[in-house]
C-alpha cells in the first residue's frame, strides 16, 4: 500500500549550531555556556567540545549542496547567540554575515530557511551574570533578536524563539546533564519562567515588525503512560511526569498559566523554590508569554510506561556516561519509576515508539494546538546507532537498518496523525548530520550522513538514501 503525504507538507532536517559549527573562537566568537561547561572535568563523555565539530562554518557551501541533493524542502537550523552578540554586547558583524551567507545558499538551492534563534548556546558572560536564572536575560535576548531580523528579515519568513526550554532549564539547573550543569530546583523554575518570558519578548518584537512572519517556538515532548491505568497509584505517576515535562511549558504558551498540579507537586518538596518562583511571576508575565504564535514545533523521540512503585527489573539506563554530579531533573519525581516494557532500543537506550507520536500529534492539536489556530510541525525525529561502515566499489556506505526502519516508522506515525486530521505541516529528521551529542560527546551518531570527524568526510548513509527517496515519491 502506497500513503502520500498532503501537498504543501514539507519534509526538512534539522541541526543546531554549537553541534556542526565548529569556528568556536574564529571571527569574534566568544565562549558559550557548552564552551564553558564541556571543559569541566568529567561534565561530557571523552571530554568532547564542539571546537570543530562538524566544521560546518567553513563547509555550508558543500553542505546546503547535500541538502539539495537529499531533497529537502526546509533546512532547521539555529543561530549562535555567541557568534552573533558575543558575550551579551554589540553586534559582531563577522558573525551575522555567516548567516547571511548561510541563507543566501539555502534560497539559491530553493530550500526554505527555518530559523531558531536559541538552540542551547547562551554567552558564557551572561551565565556569569546569572544566566537564565536574571530576568535581565530577556531583554538582551530582545536585542539578539532584533540584530538577527535586521540581518534576515527580507530573507527568512519562519522563526522559532527557543528550542526545547525543558532541556535549558530543568535539565540544565535542576538536573545538571546539561549546560551550566545546576542542581537547583529554585534555579531551573526561574529558569524555565525567564525562557518562556524571552521567547514571549521575542514574539512580540518581532510580530511588531512584521506581521506576515511565521512565529512560533519547538517543545520536546514525552507521552506518559501509566503502567496499569486501573492503579491510581500508576496514573499519578504518568500524571505529574506529564505535567513537569510537557504542561509546564504548554500551559503558560496556550493559557496564559502554570498548571496548578504540578506547582503544588513540587511545592510539596522545596516550598522555598515555588516561593521564588512565584515572587518572580510579574503582572503582564502570562499575557506576553502567551500571546498567538502560529507554528509549534514538536520534538519527540519516545515515550515513558511509568508506576508508582519500583519495579522488579529496573529499565535500561539511559544517561551519558559522565562523572558530572546530577540528579533528577523532575522537581517532584519521588515516586515515578519507568517501567520495562520490551521495545526496542536505540545505541542511546531510548525506546522505540512511533505510535507514541501520533498520539502526542492529536493530543497537542486536540487540548492545545487546534483551539488557537496554531499549527503543528515535526521538528526533530532521530535515532542514534552504533553504524558499521564499510566500503563498496571505493564508496563509503552505512548500511543502517534500524535508522532507516525509525524514519519510516514515525513517518508513518505523522500520516496517522494527518489522517486523523490533525494539522502537521512539516517533518523534520534530527539530525541531517552526525555531530556533538551535547553530553554524549561525539560517541553517538544521529545523522542520516555520516561524518568522519578525523577528515570532515560526508557519506550519504541508507536512511539518507530512503528519505530521499520518500522525498521525491512524496509518499511511503
């Protein structure tokens, strides 16, 4: 049986700068949090930094040209705070012209430009002054913003505020896996509300200068399920991850409020923190966060079976192996216990779940999108695993199978979703390269092209092969 996609879906792939750039210190760039925290002993596997990365600073020209080989309608990607306002300050012109030059190639390969203005990499100097945890952050966010529509304005019609603002609160300053490595719950709630407050600053700067933009921010999702539905115990568990994870960002987007279940969850364990909080959470606060956006991106790699008593067989560990001190980065976890549930794997530990998309796809459109006429877009999918390469004819291949079978899978996922009549506009695969893992390092590979980091080599592997392939017959 043949599915098509609907005319108009996109299919795209994603990066983000700090992970393919590389040029960490070239033409005015200065140190970002990842620049900082990867050289702390023991915060990333190998002790890998994304000083070279995938030198895609120096290589776009080659790079946007395997774009357009691929197929790809719209190329995710971010631009570097760092590289663009170093430390916080003025304009850095070497900088901005990058991605002048970056965009430039996009449009002459007709590849429709989809621009994130923070993808994780904060100056290093703001972080001295607090970081996300000053509320004074927002408004040289503001400020990045603007430089970066001066420059892209003409050029670039959909821009995302923030990727993932769980990963750069909760699991950056509550959890410490990720930059600046806190373990403070205080921290990663005045974090998360200074995030949502810029992205809602950015919105608004940029709405004011140009109403035909496409707006919107990318949240990272899980599916919590409890392991028997019937046990109330089980369903609380599913309850507050869900909460903590996915309705402490959507709420305040889509309703202008921060769910009241989970502030007395984790009120319950740190009153001090949610005081804090609270006291930051200024009048206007909610209206500007939750003014109309016009796209949400959605990321979703698996979903979580979870109790409320411990299990038996604990699940597959799935954290970076590092020396960084962490601790969970849910406030109120006490209680919550992933549960085994036989899926397949990927080289990461994460389970494999495409039915967990289209559920999330129509509960997203159904209790949020749908209701303020915003629309929903797949904006990364990937799966990371240990690829064997071999040689044939003197051509390097990848012979990945499993990646492939994930990519058509949650492909598939996004047709149920379509057909189900949720709207999905776009489908990004995460990653178009193999790159800087964050914590990970450079030990585990996303890409559906392979990058050999000693040379700078680019190999097209199978499941690039297989997209394409989707691309051009626009069905599975």
């Amino acid at each position: 049986m043949t599915r098509s996609f609907p005319d108009g879906f996109l299919f795209g792939a994603a990066t983000a700068a700090y992970q393919i750039e590389g040029a960490a210190f070239e033409d005015g760039r200065t140190a970002s949090i990842w620049d900082a925290f990867a050289r702390m002993p023991g915060a990333v596997e190998n002790a890998d930094n994304g000083d070279v990365a995938c030198d895609h600073y120096h290589r776009y020209p080659q790079d946007v040209a395997l774009m357009k080989q691929l197929g790809l309608q719209t190329y995710r990607f971010s631009t570097s705070w760092a590289r663009v306002r170093p430390d916080g300050g003025a304009v850095n012109q070497k900088g901005v012209d990058f991605y002048k030059r970056l965009v430039d190639e996009l449009l002459a390969a007709d590849i429709l430009p989809w621009l994130t203005l923070y993808h994780w990499d904060l100056p290093q100097a703001l972080q001295e002054q607090g970081g996300w945890t000053n509320r004074d952050v927002v408004e040289r966010f503001v400020e990045y913003t603007g430089t970066m529509h001066d420059a892209l304005g003409d050029r670039v019609n959909v821009w995302t505020t923030l990727n993932e603002p769980w990963c750069s609160s909760f699991l950056s300053y509550i959890g410490g896996e990720h930059a600046p490595g806190h373990n403070s719950v205080a921290e990663g709630l005045l974090a998360s509300h200074h995030l949502l407050l810029a992205h809602g600053a950015a919105i608004q700067e940029l709405r004011g200068r140009d109403a035909s933009l496409n707006l919107g921010i990318t949240l990272n999702h899980t599916v919590a399920d409890p392991a028997d539905p019937q046990n109330p115990g089980d369903v609380d568990a599913a309850r507050r991850l869900d909460g903590q994870f996915n309705r402490w960002f959507l709420d305040p987007i889509y309703r202008g409020e921060y769910p009241a279940d989970v502030v007395d969850d984790i009120r319950a364990v740190d009153a001090a923190a949610v005081d804090a909080f609270e006291a930051a959470v200024r009048d206007g606060d909610l209206a500007l966060i939750s003014q109309p956006i016009d796209t949400q991106g959605v990321n979703y790699y698996h979903g979580d079976l979870v109790s409320g008593e411990a299990q038996a067989v604990p699940p597959v560990h799935v954290a970076p192996a590092t020396d960084w001190p962490g601790r969970s980065p849910f406030p109120a976890a006490d209680g919550v216990h992933n549960v085994e549930r036989g899926l397949a794997r990927t080289a990461q530990g994460w389970e494999v779940q495409p039915e967990g998309l289209t559920r999330l796809l129509q509960r997203l459109w159904t209790e949020y999108a749908q209701p303020a006429g915003v629309a929903l877009a797949v904006t990364e999918n990937g799966a990371a695993y240990d690829d064997t390469v071999v040689i044939e004819d003197g051509e390097t291949r990848v012979h990945d199978v499993e990646r492939t079978d994930f990519l058509r899978g949650h492909l598939a996922a996004t047709l149920d979703a379509l057909d189900a009549g949720v709207d999905v506009r776009a489908f990004f695969y995460w990653s178009l390269f193999d790159n800087y893992e964050w914590s990970w390092g450079y030990a585990k590979r996303f890409g559906i092209v392979r990058v050999d980091y000693e040379t700078q080599e680019r190999s097209l592997k199978d499941s690039g092969r297989e997209y394409a392939r989707i691309i051009t017959a626009r069905s599975l």
